[in-house]
C-alpha cells in the first residue's frame, strides 16, 4: 500500500506553509504517498461549507482512499480526532460534524476516536493538529497500519444539523446552502421532489424564476433559470451572469417551489 491516495482538505489558503507543512508530515513516513490536494479554500472555520464540499467530492475516489480534513476552529479544545470509515472511503478529521453529510441510511460508519500518540509527531502544537496528529496517521495508514490501533471505537460524534425541506400543501419550502465562484445558487430541494417542471413554480425570496433549463447553454445570456445542480438539486443561475450578485442573496436564502393547480 505504499502508494496509496491521501487527499487534503483544508480552509488554510493554496499558498499557505500550512499546507506544505502537512505534506512534509506524510512523506517523512511514507515517500511514496500520493497527495491529492482537493481544495485549500474552504472559507475559514466554515464548518458547513466543508460538510457541503466533502459530501460532493469524496463519493467519487476510489475505495481505500485517506481523507484529510483539516477545518478545526477547535483545534486545542477538548473535541476529538476522529477516523471514519464509510462506503469504502477513509477520513482523518475533528469531530466538529465536517463529515457526517457523507453518512448513509442503513450504513453506519466505523468511527474510532485518535488517541494512540505514538502515531502523531513526538512534539504536537496546540494549535496544528493537522500537521502533528492527522497527517502523520494518514501516512501510516497509508502504509498499512490497521486502524484498530489509532484508538478506541465510538458511537458519539457531532453531527451538524442538516437543512431540511419543509413539505407544504401547496408545494415546497427550501434554502439556498451553497453558492459557487459563479454564484450559481444551490438549494437542498432535490429533484425526487420536484417531477415534471411544468407541476411547478419557483421563487427565490420575491423574485419569480421563469425559466427551467436542463443546461445553462437553452438560455440567452443573463437570463435567470432553474435547473438541475449537478448533484441533482434544484438550482438557480444567471445565465453567463451571477445570480448571488443579481438577486442579493446567499446561504440561507427561501427558495419556494409552488404546485400548478
């Protein structure tokens, strides 16, 4: 296994020595570790956009993969490190909720609190559990240690509160919980609620969105739509354009979806 996939998730910045710091931890244990960097740019201490940002990306690498996850505002507190495993996947990240979007009914995840020190570098910074703790017990496991040996098992971690659609008579209730680089609008109503888009009408706030696209090329530049997000949620754009600037709003933001009568 000495070649295994390690990726790194972080809010520290693509420039940051932060960043270089932690890949140095992994290599000094394991030189053929392949290092994937996913994103450094999560904004800081957003532990929900990392939630959003993992559930999108870490179904798609393949099994056995080792995840970094570095988005801690409380690192130095007593929250714990975790190890979970899940749907073949493996992450190395504090228990502050940042990965359970990824939890699946009916599959439980294998989770094991980090407490076996002898894993972590012999001096460990209060305030840089990623480089000291995780990075060093991704690159043993990557050469495959078992993880029985990282710490106890647990059935108690955070969990951040999922935002949930509410289901109306007249249609749908919703929220806009991403918004891209393009400011494109990704709402939680997904498409197994929506059917045909001649059922219904959208809002977002007060503004009527007229058009349902299935890309954003079937409309004319700087025209608001609705389509299908690419993890199958209901989206709002502005064609070529930017809908969070056009529309002044963001995370959070009501989406309402109305039956046609």
């Amino acid at each position: 296994m000495p070649d295994t996939l390690i990726t790194l998730t972080t809010d520290f910045g693509t420039g940051s020595p932060y960043v270089a710091a932690m890949k140095g931890a992994i290599l000094s244990i394991n030189p053929m570790a392949r290092l994937v960097d996913l994103c450094h740019e999560v904004p800081p201490q957003n532990v929900r956009h990392a939630a959003f940002f993992l559930a999108s990306v870490v179904p798609y690498f393949p099994k056995e993969t080792i995840h970094v996850v570095v988005v801690d505002p409380g690192v130095g507190s007593e929250r714990a490190l975790l190890y979970i495993e899940m749907a073949g996947q493996r992450l190395l990240a504090p228990d502050n909720g940042c990965w359970t979007s990824l939890e699946l009914e009916g599959e439980p995840p294998r989770v094991l609190r980090l407490t076996e020190s002898r894993f972590w570098r012999a001096k460990v910074s209060a305030t840089f559990h990623g480089r000291d703790i995780l990075a060093p017990i991704a690159g043993h496991l990557s050469l495959g240690l078992l993880p029985d040996f990282l710490g106890p098992p647990t059935n108690e971690w955070v969990r951040l509160e999922e935002k949930a659609t509410t289901l109306l008579e007249e249609g749908i209730n919703g929220e806009i919980v991403h918004v891209d680089r393009f400011g494109n609008l990704v709402s939680n109503v997904p498409e197994a609620l929506l059917g045909q888009p001649e059922r219904f009408r959208i809002w977002i706030g007060e503004t009527e969105v007229v058009y349902w696209v299935r890309t954003y090329a079937d409309a004319d530049e700087g025209t608001l739509v609705a389509l299908l997000s690419s993890i199958g949620t209901l989206e709002i754009a502005v064609v070529r354009g930017n809908a969070a600037q056009q529309l002044q709003v963001g995370i959070g933001a009501l989406v309402m979806v109305r039956w046609n009568r």
